[in-house]
C-alpha cells in the first residue's frame, strides 16, 4: 500500500522543489496490538503535559531515613569565635560612642531583639555578629544625620557555658558552648538525634530541674523557623523518645519517616510533609490494624481524611493516565523533532507532522525504539542469565576432572554474565517491511528512527579487524568477512546474523546483503555441556537482537 500521502518533505536546499516522500511501517510482533485505525488528531504543543521528573525514590518498606535527621551533620555544632556569634535575646553588649555622640554603657538586647540607645532609639541586632552591630550602629546615627562618631561594641557574656544533652541522642553528655549557641549546635555536638528510637518533635529544655520550654525541629527542616533562646550553664537538653512514624516514598519531593504528635497522624498531615508531585494521584497504605495486615489503595483527596497509624508505609503513586504523550523523531529529519500527541495517537497520526530530509532518509529503514519493549528485552536476557549461573553452579560433579571442567566452566559463565548484565537494550520495533503498512499505537516516549541512506555493509563482532565495506551486488558473505579480515578463532562461523536498518534480523543464510546492513558474527560457546551450549548461545543472540552489539566470551 502506497502511503506517501502520510508523509511530509522538509523544504528542500534547492528552490522550487517540493515533493512527498513515501515511507515503509509494518508492527513488529513482539509490539502488535490488533484494533481498528485510531482517528486521534495531533494536539497542540500548548496542551503537552510535561513528564514528571521521578527520582530514584525508595521502595514501599525500604528503611527510609527519619524527616531532618540531615540536620546533624557537624555544621551547627561548629564551634565560632565572640566577634562571630549571632546575638539573640539577653546578651549584653559594651558600648561607647564618642565625637559628635557620647554614650558609654552596657546594653541588652530585648525579647523584640533591639538594644535601646539613649538618644538614638532602638537598634535591630537580633541574628548580627559583633562586626553587624557596629555597622548597624553607624548606619542607625547616619539616618540621624549624625556622622562623626566612633563606635566600639564587645560582647559582655563572652564566657562560656555548659550544657548537659541527654534522653534518646548518639551521644549523651556534657558539652560547652556560647549562650547565644542554638538548641540545634549542642545536639549536633551530640551526634545528633538517635535516628531509631529520638523524637524530632520533643525536646525539652530544663533549668534548676522545672522545664523552661519544647521544640519542634520540624518547623526549622521545613520553613526554618526555630526559637531563640538564650542557654545558661547547667541546663538540660532532654531529647525525648520516638513517636508514631509513617514512612513516605514514591510520587513526592520528601521520601522520609515522618513523626507524629499522638492523634495527629493523618494523610493530610503527611502530604502537607512529604509535599506529593503534581503527578501524584492516588496513596497505597500498608501496615498493621489490631495484630492483622492492613492494606489501602484509594485516591488522593480520600486519603487526606484518613487516619495513620505508627509504622504505616505509604507510597504516592501516579495513577491517572495524561491526556498528551511525548513522541520524539530522530535521524534524516529538518523539522520539529517532538511533538505531543493525544494519548490515542497512531503512526499515522504524526507521520504528515514530520519533515524528512529528502536527499538522505531511508525511510524503509524507518524503526521505533519503544521503551516497554527494551525493559522486556532486559527483563529477558536478565532472567536467562540467572538460568544459566544456576544450572552452572549446582551442578554436581562425578570426579576430580569433571569438577575441574565445571569450576572453569562457572568461572567463564560468571565474567560472561558480569559482561551481558551491562548492556542496554534498545527496544526496537520494527515498522517497515515490503511496503506494508500497519497504523500502530504509539507510547509515551516513543523514539521514531529515519535513518541516513548507506552504500556500506558494517561487519562486527568476532572479525579480526570489524568495519564499514562498500556494497557491492555481486559480493557474497565470504568476500566482506574477508574485507574484515576474516575470522578471529572464536568465531561460529556458522552462527552470522543479518540486521536490516530498519531492525529486522535474519541468518545470513536466508536472504542476501544489502546496502546498509549488518553483519553480527557471533563467537563460538567452548563447552562440554550442550546445554551451557545451548544457553549461552541463546543469551548472544538475544543480546545482539536487542543491541545490535556481540559481546566477546
């Protein structure tokens, strides 16, 4: 079937020439999905959803890290000298002005963290080191109209004081510090909150045994909000234990082990935490209700009037198709190469979209790389490999000589398997073959292929020198094996695959090389056992199928 009206010319190099190019589809096998012809319709490049970025998040019941446990790393705990502390509420500052102003005191910085100057008003200081407040002063008598004055400032309370850190920490014990040093420095200096059994959300502070005050760290991890207080020598840092916990993962920027005060965990709770994608759109619940399993699955606004439990695992997922796809264009193009599409998009839905260079696509070598396919073509060669390191190392041996053979064998099985685990499918389907047509569905993240037309055959794999060799009709396979230098002394020289450029792969013994081919030699498998033989044989060639690669034994 001719189908040139489905495809578009790129404005050729020379004027006044425009022209349809046809193209070749045919579905592979492996990919077909029988149905009638979709009447999808190109969408418009404004209504493309954009993908979702997903990290690496942890599986459902991975041992996720507690929420701000990255908060004890060493840097709060930190030790500063006087002139770099931050002055907080009660610290007492040296002052003296003299010139045009004459003061000469000492000042204390209030709970609104001004210090009050006669004659000059309340000056901001709260969170300025030493150098801050001298230049805040200044600026303070500038505004004033005031300009010839000195100013020398120094902290009163520069001695400092001991703290005592205990309850659930790495390391409880007693540690010196300024008093303007945070609650967070001396649990730092600590080693931080214990990450099994500390709470992050009660820690107490006492003084003369009564307690002064609580604080929450989460309130710090999320908007960096955290009361100042000013410590005196000999108080007490309690670190209380661990509350209910529900892990989060999947769909969101947090993936972590969220604490809740008792009563208050509850899906909406998390999500405020764990802040889910926009992606997001359903919640998986797994955990334990009265000694018996529980598991959830519901959506999103359902989950958010739903009480958690401790030790809940809640995974965000993306369950609600888009509207738009992405498909990308690739090779002897001069247009657009992605265009998004309606989620019921065919092939030649977007053929007429795509501007072919007239002068160089081999659009019978047109192919799709589909990733579905490719993880299917890992998962396979994935579980031959595993099938064969099992038959491989439990097998059993009748002699000291047989055993000998099969150590050799298991040790050439496992440097084989080591090689064929790094390698990446490409997820080819085939799309063109004899002038055939089949309109296939397309898939988010669809790679179409126009390749560059070739007058070469490339020979690889166990060839002694592999490379590109003009086509010629009248050359047969022994003329470009000898063009490659021949065979190397692995080779099977029985066992030579042909690979079209539009992915089709045949035995060189069942049809004849053309332009633009590739020749795979696969190497020889050296064993006693027909069934390594066999194994080992199969995983090659899949692997050469799914990578157009031979990798050596």
């Amino acid at each position: 079937m001719d189908i040139a009206p489905f495809f578009r010319h790129a404005a050729p190099r020379r004027a006044g020439a425009a022209a349809w190019l046809p193209a070749l589809f045919l579905l592979l096998a492996l990919a077909v999905l029988p149905g009638p012809a979709g009447t999808a319709a190109l969408a418009a490049p404004s209504e493309a959803k954009s993908p979702a970025s997903s990290g690496a998040a942890p599986a459902p019941g991975a041992d996720l890290p507690p929420f701000a446990a990255n908060l004890f790393q060493g840097n709060f705990g930190q030790a500063r000298s006087a002139e770099a502390r931050e002055l907080t509420p009660g610290d007492r500052l040296v002052l003296r002005l003299w010139g045009d102003r004459n003061f000469d005191g000492v000042v204390t910085v209030n709970d609104a963290g001004d210090i009050e100057v006669q004659d000059l008003g309340a000056v901001p200081v709260a969170g300025l080191a030493q150098a801050q407040v001298t230049e805040a002063i200044r600026s303070k008598l500038s505004a004033s109209g005031v300009e010839n004055v000195q100013v020398y400032v120094s902290p009163l309370d520069g001695r400092p004081v001991s703290v005592f850190v205990t309850g659930f920490v790495m390391k409880p014990g007693r540690y010196s510090g300024a008093p303007s040093d945070s609650v967070l420095a001396f649990l730092d200096r600590a080693g931080g909150i214990d990450p099994r059994r500390g709470s992050y959300r009660t820690i107490r502070l006492l003084r003369g045994g009564a307690e002064l005050g609580s604080f929450d760290l989460y309130p710090f991890a999320l908007k960096g909000a955290l009361p100042l207080v000013r410590l005196l020598d000999g108080d007490t840092i309690v670190v209380g234990e661990k509350g209910p916990a529900v892990s989060a993962s999947g769909e969101i920027r947090n993936a972590a082990r969220f604490e809740f005060r008792k009563g208050e965990a509850t899906g909406a709770g998390l999500a405020e935490m764990a802040d889910p994608l926009a992606t997001a759109s359903h919640a998986s619940i797994v955990g334990t209700r009265n000694g018996a399993p529980f598991n959830l699955y519901l959506p999103l606004r359902e989950f958010r009037t739903l009480p958690l439990a401790d030790g809940d695992r809640v995974e965000f997922l993306a369950d609600t198709p888009g509207d738009t796809i992405m498909v990308e264009v690739q090779g002897a193009i001069r247009g657009a190469s992605r265009f998004p599409l309606k989620r019921t998009a065919r092939l030649r839905d977007v053929q007429q979209y795509i501007a072919v260079d007239a002068d160089r696509a081999d659009l019978s070598g047109l192919y799709i790389k589909r990733r579905s396919v490719a993880a299917r073509q890992k998962r396979a060669i994935e579980d031959a490999l595993r099938r064969l390191e099992e038959s491989s190392f439990t097998a059993t041996s009748a002699s000291p000589e047989e055993a000998q053979i099969r150590n050799h064998e298991a040790e050439m099985i496992s440097k084989f398997a080591e090689k064929a685990r790094n390698v990446t499918p490409e997820g080819i389907v085939v799309v063109g073959s004899g002038g055939k047509v089949a309109d296939i569905a397309l898939e988010d993240g669809d790679v179409i292929v126009i390749p560059e037309k070739s007058d070469v055959v490339l020979v690889t794999g166990e060839v002694v020198m592999p490379q590109a060799i003009v086509w010629n009709g009248d050359k047969r396979l022994k003329d470009y094996v000898r063009g490659a230098g021949g065979y190397t002394n692995r080779a099977d020289t029985g066992n030579i695959l042909l690979v079209r450029p539009n992915g089709e792969v045949f035995r060189t013994s069942d049809t004849t090389i053309a332009a633009g081919d590739q020749l795979l030699v696969l190497p020889r498998v050296d064993s006693k056992n027909l069934q390594t033989v066999k194994d080992m044989s199969q995983i090659l060639y899949q692997i050469a199928v799914a990578t157009k690669v031979v990798i050596g034994l």
